[in-house]
C-alpha cells in the first residue's frame, strides 16, 4: 500500500504545482504581455482570475459548515439517548 500512496501523493503534488504555475502565469505574467499575442488564447479573461478562487471558497465553506452542523446534530442526539 505504501507505494500507491506515493502515487496518489505525486499525483497530487503534481496537479497542484500546475494549478500554482499556471494561475501564477495567468494573473502575475499574462497581463504584462501583448493582448494580441498567442499565449492569450490559452487563458480565460482575466474576470475569472478572481471569480473561479471567490466561488471555490465559497463552496469550501459551505461544504465546511454543513459538515460542522451535521456533527453537532449527531453530537446532540446522542447526548439524548445516553
């Protein structure tokens, strides 16, 4: 099993290295470069730079709050039995 985990963990260091260099490219570097230049249709517009992390964040903390509920819930309903 120790070494699926070392894939699963290199697959994962390598997708979120993409991610940085590319959104780091996209927002650090892209809006220095001519808007007519190539490059530029391999990015979204420059909206989404913040739209797409705002909305990931805020799905996160969804996600993150009902968890919470949803513990507290069962948390308290075994206080009850007991």
């Amino acid at each position: 099993m120790e070494s699926g985990d070392k894939a699963v963990g290199f697959l994962l260091t390598l997708t979120s290295l993409s991610i940085f260099t590319y959104y780091t490219f996209w927002v650090i570097i892209l809006p220095f470069v001519d808007s007519d230049h190539f490059v530029h249709k391999y990015f979204l517009p420059q909206e989404y730079a913040i739209l797409i992390p705002v909305l990931a964040g805020v799905v996160l903390l969804s996600f993150l709050s009902v968890f919470v509920g949803l513990v507290m819930l069962k948390s308290k309903k075994k206080k009850k039995t007991t």
